[in-house]
C-alpha cells in the first residue's frame, strides 16, 4: 500500500484492462484483472480498518497534476555518483555507439 495507487476510475480500468488498480494488482497479482474492481472494495475497507493510507485517484485529473510534480522533481534531481550507480554523459555515448541505446 506504501509505494502503490489505484487511479482513473472505471474510464482507467477501461483503458488498462485493470492494471491502473495497482495496490490490486501487487496484492494478487494472480487473480485475474476482472476482479480487482470488486476486489479493490475490501482491501480500501480493510485497509480503513487498520488506519494504513489507500491512494486512490477516482479521476485523471486528480492524479495528473501529481504525475507530473513527481517527473518534473525527479528531473531536477541532482546526478547519481558513478561509484553509485549513475552515468556519464560520456558513458550513455559509449552505449550508443556500441548500439545498446540505438532507440535513443
């Protein structure tokens, strides 16, 4: 429930087959898609229950803004160190030219 969101509705279900119902989606990802809408009920309920958050974004809307926040933070975020696990724009050239990045 921490790091997932359900978003967009029935209009987002619609269009996903069912996978904008993350915190679903992560629970059982066995179940068959088809059932998370009836699914997602209980768990919202349960999870009132214990006092624990379900995100939950009925609208595009709602939850566009926030999309759009996060990348626009994410963006700005300062460069990973290479001895953490971040690039240079030397090396993204290198796997370019190798043709690992060729989409890009």
């Amino acid at each position: 429930l921490v790091t997932s969101a359900n978003w967009g509705g029935v209009f987002g279900c619609f269009m996903t087959g069912g996978l904008n119902l993350q915190i679903e989606h992560h629970l059982f990802p066995a179940i068959s898609f088809m059932h998370y809408p009836a699914i997602s009920k209980i768990v919202e309920d349960e999870a009132k229950k214990r006092g624990l958050v379900y995100a939950s974004y009925p609208r595009l809307s709602t939850i566009m803004p926030r999309y759009i926040k996060f990348m626009r933070d994410v963006g700005r975020a300062e460069d990973v160190p290479v001895a953490e696990g971040g690039v240079t724009a030397e090396m993204i050239q290198q796997r370019k030219d190798d043709g690992v990045l060729s989409i890009l």
